[in-house]
C-alpha cells in the first residue's frame, strides 16, 4: 500500500525531506503524497521513513492504494531504473 497523510498534519515539514522517492509535497492545506511514487521506503529501508519521523502520527496505509510487498518492490525497481 502507498501511505498518506491525513488532515491531523500540523506541516511541520519533517517529512519531505525524508522520502527517498520525493513522493511528498506540500499540498493546498497539508503535506501530500503521490501513491504512484510511494513504495512506504521498501528497497531503500526497513521502515517507512515518514511514519518514523512524523510526530503527530498522521501517515496511515492508504486504504485505496493496496499494493503488496512484491508490487511495492516492483514499483522502486521502476523507479529507481531512471536515476
């Protein structure tokens, strides 16, 4: 699944930076991310680095972008294939 950021979201900007896909952005309101560049950090690190460093806990799976462990490592390949 990619993650997303909900409107608890206080744009303390800790995250952006931390997304090694720069699937993060400022939004109109809070921060925002693309599901078709989030791979929840698999093949980069062990753990989300946006859920680790969120300090309000506002980056939850996003229940409409269900990807597994296989798909989420496809979709680094991809994306890493360009750089």
């Amino acid at each position: 699944m990619a993650l997303m950021i909900t409107d608890e979201c206080i744009n303390c900007d800790v995250c952006e930076p931390e997304c090694p896909n720069e699937a993060i952005t400022p939004g109109d309101e809070i921060y925002e991310i693309d599901p078709n560049l989030c791979t929840e950090c698999v093949g980069h690190y062990e753990t989300s680095q946006c859920v680790e460093v969120c300090p309000v806990d506002c980056i939850p799976l996003d229940p409409d972008h269900q990807e597994s462990q296989e798909e989420l490592m496809e979709k680094y390949n991809i994306l890493t294939a360009n750089k």
